[in-house]
C-alpha cells in the first residue's frame, strides 16, 4: 500500500475524507444514545440512518474530482 503524494492535502480538503469522519461520529452517537436518553429524546435508528447516508456521500464523493485536492478540472 502507497499513501498519494498529497495525502495531507487529501486529508485536510477532501469532503469523502469529512463526511466519513461525519459518519463515524454519528454511528458513536448511535452507540451513546442509551446512556443519554433520559436527556435528549431522539428516536432509535435516527444516527445510524444519518450515518448511512454520510457513508453514501462519502462514497459520492470519493468519485466526484475536487480541484482543491487533486488540482483537476473535471474534464479528462
């Protein structure tokens, strides 16, 4: 396995990398949830579905090229 050379740029910039970090605080979020229930009222199953569609972006975005960390332009 190879890291990209920009990898630090890919880390800081990409939104696959943020909405996969967003994904994995939600599904904690899901894990916490019964020990807070007593103070926020949030139905069971809401985190997991909000992580799964921030897994789905991420997978979205993955495929999408952003300039800011590629450096192309879309038009291969």
């Amino acid at each position: 396995m190879k890291l990209v050379w920009n990898w630090k740029r890919v880390l800081k910039h990409a939104w696959s990398i943020r909405l996969i970090v967003l994904a994995g605080v939600l599904s904690g979020a899901e894990i916490a949830l019964p020990l807070v229930r007593e103070v926020i009222d949030v139905p069971a199953g809401v985190f997991a579905g909000l992580s799964f569609a921030a897994t789905a972006g991420a997978f979205i975005a993955r495929l999408v090229a952003q300039e800011s960390v590629s450096g192309a332009s879309g038009g291969e």
